[in-house]
C-alpha cells in the first residue's frame, strides 16, 4: 500500500521484535487449527462413525500419517476405556490446544508492546529534531496550532491507526492465508467460493478507504486550524477581553469545531461500514458453503462425511475474525496514512540553511564585518535592496527607521536565520555561509523586544546555551544586567519558576534576564533589536543601564524606535524601503535635515 513503506521504515530498526510477534501468531494459529480440528474425532466418538484403526505407520509431516496415528490412539481409547473416556480425552486435547493458542497470541502481543512505543517515540524525536533545524521562514508560513497538532494528534492518531494495525496487517492474512490451505485440504471445491470472493469485497472495502483517507486528511488540517485558534485565544487573551471581543473569538472557535465535528461524523460513518459489510460478505459465504458443502454430504457419492463438514464450518468460522479485522486494519491504515502525510510534511521540508562539509572553524570576531550588495525577500517583494554596510570590531551601529523598512531582517542575515538571496555577507574576510554554523552563532547575543523566556527557574534561563557555567558567574551577569537585586527578592530567589514565557515577571524584570543571558555568554557581536521600545520610564533607565553595561569593549548592532537611545551610536544608518538612504552619527544626520530629522522631531513633538 502506497505510503506504509514510510512507517515501515521507522519499524526496520525493530524488525526483530515484529518477527518474534509474527512466529509468536503463527503459532498460535497452528494451535488454534489443531484444536478445532479435535471436532472431527469428537464427533465420530459421539455418532460412532470413529475409523478403528489398528496399525501406526511411519510418521511424516502431512495429515495422512498424523490423522492415522491419531486415530490409532483414539481406536485404543476406545477400545481400552470405552467411548466417555476417548471424549474427555479429544475434550481435554481441546483445552489444552486452546491454551498453548492464548498463549502464543499473548507472547505475540507483548512482544509487540515495546514496538509501538519506540516506534511513535522514534517519530516524535525526529520531528522535534526537524522543526529545530528548519529555518525561521519555513514557520512563518505555517500555523503554529497546526504545528502542535502534527506533532500531538497526528503522531497519536499514527500510533493507534497504523503501528497498532500493521501487526494485525501481516498477521491477519497469515492466518487467513494457513485457515485456507486446511481448507482447502479438506474440500478444494467448497474453499474456492471463499477464495473467490475474497476479492470483491477487497474491492469495495479500497474504494471506500481512498474516500476515508481524503477526509481524515482534511479533519487532520482541521484540527490544526481549531488548536492554532485555541493557542492565538491564549495569546491574547489580554487582547481579546480589553476589546470586548470574546463573542468573536468565541463564534469564530465554534463555526470551525460544528465543521470539524460534522466532518468526524462523516469519517466514522463511513469507517463504521467496515464492520457490517464483512459481516454481510462472511454471511454469504457461509450460506453458500452450507448449501454447497449440505449437497456434498447428502450426496449418493457422499463426497464429505458429516463430521468433516461440520469440522470444515468451524474452521471457517474463524476465519471471519481475521477478515473483519483486515477491513478494519484498511480504514485504520486509510486514517493514518492522512496524519503520516501531515507528519512527512514536516519532516520532507527542505532545509534550506545548508553547512558546508569542510566549514570553516571561527572562534572569535578580529576586524570587519561586511554587508555588500545584499537583497533579500520572504516571498515576492524585496525587503532589503542592495544594501552596503560595514562594521568595525568595537564600533556601535545603530539601524533606525519606520516599520518595515528591513532594520530586524538586516540583522536577521548575519547569524543566517534567513540566508540572502542576492550579494554576501564577510565576517573578517569569510563569506558566513563558508563558516561553521555553530561557530558563527556563538560570536553573536541577543537581546530582542520581545524577551524570549522559558517556563523554567531564573537560573536555567540565564543559563540557556551556557549549562556548564557556574553559580559565581551567573550571580555576576546577573549583577552587571541590574537583575541580581530583584531576583533576590523572588519567591525562590535565583530557583524561581518564572512562568510560561516568563509571565510572573515584569517587562523590565523579563528583559533584564535576557540581558543577564547575553552577558554570561560574553559575545564578541551583541544585536540589539529594540530592547527599550516597550518599557516604562523607570524599567527602561535600568535596563538601559544594563544594556550599556553590556555593551561595553564589544561590537554593537542596536535596532531602535526611540533616537534618544541611539544619539552616542558611532554610526547610525537609516533605513526606507529596505535601502540605507542616510548614514553618520547623530549631528550629521539632523543637519542633512532628510528622514532622519523627520523621526526626529516626530519624537520630540510626540
């Protein structure tokens, strides 16, 4: 089937456990045949039609030698201790059969168990890998909820509907396949009616399941759209109720769960079919195996004896529980392919940050870095054109302008979160893409507008990134990011929960953890992309105490809304519709009286 290939690969590692399953069933199936084959000497005990037999042959492996030396022990039985005593002997053979058969089925199973977790296991750990690798422009253009969802529901539904299934998927038509060639043994004409209908329900039943498959896809999608509603509500909650909007935000969630709740009914309407329909199927089979095999007792030739056909009923009988449940494994395999394609959307995507087999090793920042002739775009319009800039080790370049004019792209290039498009970016003389990634990220900190946080202690945050620093040096970046005094007044002290994104904090209590964070990685590059832009007055003077701190004897890209912070910049470079229109320091800039003069007395009037 076209796409189970995908998960068997994930299986391959463990192939030995679903081998051991697979002989385990086999087993069992064997076990099961031979207790239900004990309903031929049964009833020729009870109707005393049982053949006396009064030699053993030699034994073979075929059911000539076994049913005549069976029958030899059977006849001594009989013959010793009278007819009750030969059917508890066939009635205890019976049970015993049936236990060596439950046994095996549960080895199969248990076996099994540890395949299903390590397999999902195995899934979630290379998707999680893969989202950690892609780069930032793949998120931009996915929804995170529907991420989550991929990741949470799409994985389960795998786990349930297909690593769950596909044992039952090669063991199920092994014991239909070992059912059938007793079977056919026992009467060739009256096994081919089976065999020959087999395929037309196979049929009908794919039919339905490509239909299945397409829904489950868009159920899947739709479930990612109602999960990404649910993490924006979460968001901005804060948002929503200062505007009164919960009626929106709640009608909006409704309209998309009744689709999605409509949608279901109509998946599980249509798997539901799989189970009446082989009920109906097994049901005529079996009424043409009576009447054809009744004729062949009732025959003049009497081809089948009573018992064996009442023996050939009961062995087929169990071969319908196989049958519905190849049905069933097809919906479920249907349904979980559509979530393992969600899934291989994610790990398919292509990487587009490449490294480079032989890059180049960097362990520190020396000279110059470069901007020369870059342009970049996300998708169709460019947001930086043909951009010329150079930084000098120790110098503080200052990027302002309005929104969208390319400031947090600009600096987005140089730890290539995006690669360029166009032109090339040096550091010292190396195009970056020549370098070692990892190298070339540890030369940089950040500190954003936005201060990303974990939902961890304020020691771990601090720590991110440096887990082998130790105490002494937290405590002093700490101090020199004006945090160590509040975080002393914490619950916990450095050993505080801050929260989901750091919400136990303050805005200046968060960015000043941030800053605490850059300093204890004592970057020779720092980017900072408007650190100050949403503080109060007074958080603003601390944390900008800090970032002055911080920037001391290091080389300073500085993204800012606010000139006032960027007057003492050694160049600051002004930024409209992606291209650097004006550069100089502060004086310069407001006698060209260009852009820059504009925002200026903007502020200042504002």
């Amino acid at each position: 089937m076209k796409g189970v290939n995908k998960i068997l690969r994930y299986m391959l590692p463990y192939w030995d456990k679903g081998a051991l399953s697979i002989f385990y069933s086999l087993v069992g199936t064997l076990f099961s045949i031979f207790s239900f084959t004990m309903v031929i000497p049964f009833l020729g005990v009870l109707f005393n039609t049982q053949p006396r037999v009064t030699e053993l042959v030699e034994w073979h492996f075929n059911t000539e030698s076994v049913g005549n030396n069976f029958n030899f022990y059977l006849s001594q039985i009989i013959d010793t201790y009278g007819p009750e005593k030969a059917l508890l002997s066939v009635s205890f053979l019976v049970v015993f059969f049936v236990l060596l058969k439950t046994f095996f089925q549960y080895m199969s199973n248990y076996v099994m168990a540890p395949l299903r977790s390590l397999v999902i296991r195995d899934i979630r750990n290379k998707l999680n890998t893969k989202i950690l690798e892609l780069q930032l422009s793949y998120f931009t253009e996915e929804r995170k909820g529907d991420l989550i969802s991929r990741m949470t529901g799409d994985v389960q539904e795998v786990e349930a509907s297909i690593v769950r299934s596909l044992n039952n998927a090669i063991k199920m038509p092994l014991t239909m396949i070992i059912y059938l060639i007793i079977l056919f043994i026992m009467s060739p004409m009256l096994t081919i009616i089976v065999i020959v209908l087999i395929p037309v329900s196979g049929f009908i039943i794919g039919r339905i399941g490509k239909s299945l498959r397409r829904k489950s896809i868009k159920g899947q999608a739709k479930l990612g759209l109602i999960l990404s509603y649910i993490e924006e509500t979460l968001f901005g909650l804060r948002i929503i109720k200062a505007f009164n909007s919960e009626k929106k935000i709640d009608d909006r969630f409704q309209k998309e769960n009744n689709s999605y709740s409509k949608l279901m009914t109509r998946i599980w309407r249509k798997k539901e079919l799989a189970g009446p329909f082989s009920e109906f199927m097994a049901t005529v089979v079996i009424v043409l195996v009576m009447w054809y095999g009744g004729s062949l007792v009732l025959s003049e030739s009497a081809i089948m004896s009573p018992q064996t056909f009442i023996a050939y009923l009961v062995i087929f009988s169990q071969i319908i529980p196989p049958a519905k449940e190849v049905s069933n494994v097809y919906y479920n395999l249907q349904r979980g392919l559509a979530s393992l394609d969600r899934i291989n959307g994610i790990l398919d995507a292509e990487v587009t940050i490449l490294v480079k087999e032989n890059a180049t090793p960097v362990k520190d920042f020396k000279n110059v870095i470069e901007y020369r002739n870059v342009s970049f775009k996300y998708i169709q319009d460019y947001v930086l054109k043909n951009v010329n800039l150079k930084i000098e080790k120790g110098k503080t370049i200052a990027l302002v302008g309005q929104s969208g004019s390319g400031k947090s792209t600009l600096v987005d290039l140089l730890p290539r979160f995006y690669d360029i498009l166009e032109g090339e970016i040096f550091i010292d003389g190396e195009n970056i893409k020549d370098l070692n990634l990892v190298d070339l990220r540890n030369l940089m900190g950040n500190v954003n507008q936005e201060s990303i946080l974990f939902n961890d202690t304020i020691y771990n945050n601090i720590a991110f990134g440096m887990e082998t620093a130790t105490e002494e040096e937290i405590i002093a970046a700490a101090k020199v990011a004006n945090a160590h005094e509040f975080i002393l007044q914490t619950e916990n002290g450095y050993q505080t929960n801050i929260g989901d994104r750091g919400t136990k904090l303050s805005g200046g209590q968060r960015q000043r953890v941030s800053i605490a964070r850059a300093v204890l990685k004592n970057p020779p590059i720092l980017i900072l992309d408007e650190a100050t832009s949403a503080l109060d007055t007074e958080s603003e003077k601390l944390v900008q105490d800090a970032i002055f701190n911080l920037m001391k004897n290091r080389t300073s890209i500085v993204i800012a809304h606010r000139l006032s912070t960027v007057r003492d910049a050694d160049e600051i470079c002004v930024l409209h519709e992606g291209e650097i229109v004006e550069r100089g320091k502060h004086d310069v800039l407001l006698e060209q009286k260009g852009i820059y003069k504009k925002l200026h007395d903007l502020q200042m009037f504002a």
